[in-house]
C-alpha cells in the first residue's frame, strides 16, 4: 500500500539524519495517515486520509 493521501497527495518526504559528528545517512518522514470510512465520489469506501485533510473538513466522514 502507498503511503500517499489519497485527498491532498501527501506522500513521504527524504533527508539526512545528521550526528552530532555531522555524519549524514538517509531517512523518512512519512505522511500521518488514518484508514476512514467516508463519501468519495456518490461511494462510500475506505480511505487513506492524513490528518491534515480529516481536521480542515477536506473529507465527509459516514457512520
């Protein structure tokens, strides 16, 4: 499974951890993203949302 928001297209984003020895190797922040049962498209379907989207009203949650 994709770690993208399916709403606003948030995906993973790429840097460096740095030491304190100003050593450098690759990491990740991922996307908080949450399973939820909402209206897409007249449907209603499981969607990977972030929190962002879920919290500005970006998505119509259903019961």
């Amino acid at each position: 499974m994709a770690r993208i928001c399916e709403v606003c297209g948030k995906g993973p984003q790429v840097g460096n951890n740095v030491s304190h020895a100003n050593n450098k190797t690759k990491r990740r922040w991922l996307p908080n993203l949450r399973r939820v049962r909402a209206l897409q498209n007249g449907q209603v379907r499981y969607i990977m949302v972030c929190t962002r989207c879920l919290r500005s009203g970006r998505v119509v949650k259903t019961a």
